[in-house]
C-alpha cells in the first residue's frame, strides 16, 4: 500500500473516531437538555394542578378535548395539547381529567396513590405513541398522573441522529481526501528523488545536488545518497586501479616465465650454466607471483567487514613476530615491551598483518648487518630501519597499492605491503605515517601507526 494511501486512512479514521466522538457527546447532551425540559414541563404542570384540586374533575367522555387552560402562573408550556392528566384513587381507579386515551396504572402508581412512594417519572409507550409519565401523590386524595406525548421530541433526535450521521461521513471523506492531498505533496519530492537516483547519469548528478540542498527530510535522504554513491564510486574507482595495477604487476613475472619456458624448449642446445640460470629465473619469478598473489589475498581479507575483533595486547604480538622475524632473517632486531599492556580492539589477524608487513619492510629495504628498531608505545607503534631517504613525493604515495619509489624498483617486491598496512589500520580507526631521521649510522627511515581505538 502506498504510503499517501495509508495518509489518507489514516486521517479518515482519526476524523471519523472524532466526530463519532463528538457526535456522540451533542446527542447525548441535546436528548438529556430536550428530555430535562420535558420534565421540568411536567413536574410544574403537576404541581399547578395540585395546587388547583378544582381542575382535576373527571371526564364523563372519551371524546377529544381541549387541554386544560389553568389560572395563575404556570410553566410556559403550560397543559399543551397530547398531555394526558388522570388521577388514580388509593383503591385504585382511574379517572381521566384531559387527554385522548387512559394510561394504564401500575402497581408503582398505586404505590404512590396509597401514600407508599412521592414520585415517579418514567416513559412509557401506548400504540404508537410515546409518553413521558410523571406521577406524584395527592396525599389522601391519591395519586396524579402527568403524560406528555414526545414523539416530536423523538423525531427532531431522530433527524438529529441522520444529520450528526451524514457529518461524520462527511468528515470522514474530507479527512480522506485531505490526507491523500498532503500525502502526494510530501511524497512528491520524494519520488522526484527516486527518479533521479533510478535514472542516475553523471549529466543528472547537479539534479541530485540540488535536492541535497534542501534542509528537510528530502535533503537529509538525498545527502545519505549523495555519500553512498560517493563510496560505491570510490570503491568501483579502487577495484580498477586494483585491477590494473595487479594486471600490470602479473605481467612482469608471467612474461619472464613464458620466456623462460621457451627458452627451456631448446633444453638440449642450452648450456649447463645457462640451464642453471633460467631454472633460478624461474623459481625466482614463480616466487615472486606467488609472493604477489598472497598480498593480494591479504589485500582482499583486509577489506572483509565481518572480522571479529577483540581486546587485543598489541605488545604480546609484537614481541611474538619479533622473536620469529629475527630468527628467520638472522637480523638484529631492537625492542624492549612497554611497561604495562597496550590493549586495542582489533582482531588478532590484522594485527599480525600490520606488524608483519612493517618488519618485513624494514628487513627488505635496510642494509645487512644493520639494527632494526622497533618502538610501541600506548598510542603508537613505530619501526626504524636505515635506508635512503623518503622524497615528500613518495612519502605521500608509499601506502598506495603497488606503489614502489624510483629506490626500491631495483628490489623484489609487489608495493602491496604497506598498502595492506594502511588498509587494516583505517579500518580499525588509526592512521599511517612515515618520516625520515638523520643518525650517528646515516639517514632512518620511520614507518608508524597510531591506534585510535585504544581502550
């Protein structure tokens, strides 16, 4: 169901509660005016007529007569004609003073008429007439018996009830009609967005803007799906270079394995030592594809949202891939644990990325023989090595994917490490950084990350 359709329900059904609502408290509040006025008729008509015992002489017909016409003050309305007057007798027996027709006593009449009961007023109905009968004692002399025919007062409720009917209905439809006008006005501008969005085009991108502008709800959505597209281009703009960058990247070492293979194919015209030299090609390119192929898994894992991530003592790990990289490199490596635990949140997997790819750097672009510094701090992890240094240029660019300064070219490598540790450490909330240092040894270079999430 569309959303003014379910408006203009909506706003039907609040208009019809309310005027049933109100409808209900008017009738409620004319009946009892309309039947109080009634009563109050009848109870000074009675108690004129008690006071004048010379009125109430019986009736020696049936036939119809004219209403009593009573001297003094009285009510306005007075004896109208349709009012019945009897009195009944303690024994009983009704006479008629005025009215067309007796009213049958009941035993709450006689009640009254023997001095057991003062009043009492009820309607009653006789044929196809209704009466509003008031009965009060006359002491010793019985009971008087009061009637007043109230089928106008019942017809003007009757087309009072048709009328406060057909209002609400009325309303009702208004309501409807109204909230099916104001639902298509709110929903315009919302449409409109969605069109634009359906039809999205770079021609249509200034249409979407302009929509952003706005400062209601519209331009909150629009802004939401300004951003989204933002990220979806930068992420479909990513996956080209990505794209590229690995296809470029792939080329190198296939092209040197299919020419090596070719080479292999003449095997037997080959020297020996030229044999030699091509197989070392071969398991050295087929590393380095290997190599390269890892990465760009890591590459993809990193970019995964569904790691779990855990408070993590960063210096347990750090100490753990130190004691292996030293090992396995046979390099001298420096590092002292901080005093008290670095805890992150982060997955245990990313980390070990991180940390990983930096020692694996500095052990890659340090000269032999040289000290490799590794320092954590609460805030901070940092990895010092000697190298040349780091232009303003490449210090800018060497955490992009396959980026590789004019230095290191000339070394086995993808450019994918320091990307990778970019990549894990934006997704946890910290940064990257690298600056050079002038030593007692020559020029350092300083690659660090901040974690931002620390706890």
């Amino acid at each position: 169901m569309k959303l003014r359709t379910r408006l203009a329900i909506v706003l039907a059904a609040l208009a019809t509660a309310t005027g049933l609502v109100v409808a209900i408290l008017s009738y409620t509040t004319t009946t009892h005016q309309l039947m109080a006025s009634v009563d109050l008729s009848l109870r000074e008509t009675a108690v004129t007529l008690r006071s004048h015992p010379a009125l109430l002489r019986p009736r020696t017909s049936f036939a119809p007569t004219p209403p009593i016409l009573l001297d003094g003050p009285t009510h306005d309305h007075g004896l109208l004609p349709g009012v019945i007057v009897e009195v009944i007798k303690p024994d009983g027996v009704t006479t008629l003073v005025t009215g067309a027709q007796k009213l049958s006593a009941s035993y709450h009449d006689v009640a009254i008429a023997r001095g057991l009961a003062t009043r009492w007023l009820r309607t009653q109905h006789v044929g196809s007439t209704t009466y509003r009968v008031l009965t009060i004692s006359l002491g010793r002399r019985g009971a008087l018996v009061v009637a007043r025919n109230i089928n106008d007062v019942l017809t003007s409720l009757g087309v009072l009830r048709i009328r406060f009917g057909l209002l609400v209905v009325g309303a009702a439809l208004a309501a409807a009609l109204l909230g099916l006008a104001i639902a298509t006005a709110i929903s315009r501008p919302i449409l409109r967005l969605a069109n634009t969005i359906t039809t999205l085009t770079p021609d249509t991108d200034s249409s979407l803007h302009s929509q952003a502008q706005r400062s209601d709800e519209v331009g909150v959505l629009a802004r939401a799906f300004e951003r989204a597209l933002g990220a979806v281009r930068d992420s479909e703009a990513q996956q080209r270079r990505l794209i590229q960058n690995a296809s470029h990247e792939l080329r190198t070492p296939l092209t040197s394995l299919r020419t090596n293979i070719d080479l292999l194919g003449r095997y037997d015209a080959l020297a020996a030592n030229d044999r030699a030299r091509i197989l070392a090609d071969l398991d050295t390119e087929t590393q380095e594809l290997t190599n390269l192929v890892s990465e760009l898994v890591d590459l993809v894992l990193t970019e995964q949202p569904n790691e779990v991530t855990t408070a993590l003592d960063v210096g347990a790990t750090v100490t753990e891939l130190v004691d292996r990289f030293r090992t396995r490199s046979n390099r001298e490596m420096a590092y002292a644990s901080p005093p008290v635990p670095v805890v992150i949140l982060a997955s245990k997997r990313a980390i070990d990325q991180v940390v990983s790819n930096l020692l694996d750097n500095a052990i890659k672009f340090s000269p032999p023989g040289s000290t490799i510094t590794i320092t954590l701090t609460p805030t901070n992890l940092e990895v010092t090595n000697l190298a040349e240094p780091i232009s303003d240029v490449d210090r800018d660019r060497i955490f992009e994917r396959f980026y590789r300064t004019p230095a290191s070219r000339a070394i086995d490598g993808s450019g994918l490490g320091l990307a990778i540790v970019r990549e894990v450490i934006t997704k946890i909330g910290g940064t990257t950084y690298v600056y050079n240092t002038d030593t007692a040894l020559g020029n350092a270079v300083t690659i660090g990350v901040t974690f931002l999430t620390q706890r």
